[in-house]
C-alpha cells in the first residue's frame, strides 16, 4: 500500500510542477483599456472683427505751443491774476505794471492834440477867408499860398501827435500783461512789488 502511494505523490508533484511551468511560458495577457468616447467638437463659423490693441509706454509730452512772456514796459508789478498750473485762455489778464507813467503820457498827448487841433482849425480858418479874398481879387495869390501852407503844416503837426497818442495808448495797454494763446500756466517768475523791464521773464505758457 506504501508502496502504491508514493508514484501517485511523485505524479502529482510532476503534474504541478508542469502547470507551473506552461504559466511561466504563457503568462496571461494584459487587459486592453477601454477607449475614451470621441470628444464632442464645436464648429464655429469664422468672422472679422476689430481687435483693440492697448500699448503703454513712458513719453514726455510736449505742447505744440509754448512762450516765455516778457513785458513791453518797464514797471513794477501791482497785481497777479493766474497761479501756476491754471488753464488760461487767449487775451486773458495775467498781470499788471503799474501804469502811471503810461497814463500820464496818454493825457498829456491828449492835451497837446487839443492845442493842435484849436490851431489847425484855427488855420483852416484863415486858409478859407483869404481864399475867398483872392476870388474877389482884394489879396494876392501869395497870401492865399501861405495860409494853406500854414493849414498844412499845422494838420501834419495834429497827425502826428495823435500818431505818438496811439503809441502811449499801446504802451499803457501793455503793462495788462496777457495770455497770447489758450494753455496751461506752466511757471510764474514774478511777484507783486517786483521790478520788470523787457529782459524780465514773468510767465511761461
């Protein structure tokens, strides 16, 4: 009976041992992984379109129109109308200097036309009888000359002081100092109380 049981033991060692083996050889093969559903694809229909682009930089800006204002006159400054960093428009007031000298000029000029113009009208006057003297022949021709030449002298002498009136009036408009164009009051050089002349910088603009 032992005898019996033992090449069962050996075939069935010989049997496993041979499983063992063709699994070796044969090992079992891999899963295949499952394939992912096709994505879902959006067709889009294609249109042109403007696309703002923003570029930033670092710039200095420069005005199309600047000025460094200095007077016409001389004179001390008596009042201030604008401050630094003020919008300011075209002929408007930025400052005054004193304008006493210029005011004096401009009213005695104007006394000085009045005389020459009393004389003008005066010799005008005399021109017009002598001319009507000489037509009926009671003076000479040279004296009718001469009270024209007078008129005339005397009407150049009242042009040309209310020519120098003109002057002094533009002078004395000139100490109102005032913006030559629309801009930003950029600097301010001067104070109330200070002396200016035509070197003096006062503003920028």
């Amino acid at each position: 009976m032992k005898n019996k049981i033992i090449p069962i033991l050996i075939a069935i060692a010989i049997l496993a041992v041979g499983l063992f083996i063709v699994k070796s050889i044969n090992p079992k093969k891999q899963e295949q992984p499952k394939q992912k559903p096709a994505p879902v694809v959006k067709v889009l229909e294609l249109k042109s379109q403007e696309i703002p682009i923003i570029y930033t930089a670092n710039a200095t800006l420069q005005a199309k129109t600047s000025a460094t204002l200095k007077p016409q006159v001389n004179g001390r400054v008596i009042k201030l109308f604008v401050e630094e960093g003020q919008y300011v428009k075209a002929g408007q007031p930025l400052a005054m200097i004193q304008p006493e000298k210029e005011q004096y000029q401009v009213e005695s000029q104007i006394s000085v036309i009045e005389q020459l113009r009393a004389n003008y009208l005066n010799k005008k006057a005399i021109y017009e009888r002598r001319k009507q003297l000489f037509e009926k022949e009671l003076i000479a021709k040279e004296e009718v000359d001469n009270a024209k030449t007078d008129m005339e002298i005397a009407l150049n002498q009242l042009r040309s002081a209310e020519a120098t009136l003109k002057e002094y009036q533009r002078q004395k408009n000139e100490t109102v100092i005032k913006a030559p164009f629309d801009g930003i009051l950029d600097k301010r050089f001067i104070s109330i109380g200070d002396y200016v002349d035509s070197q003096t910088q006062m503003f920028y603009i």
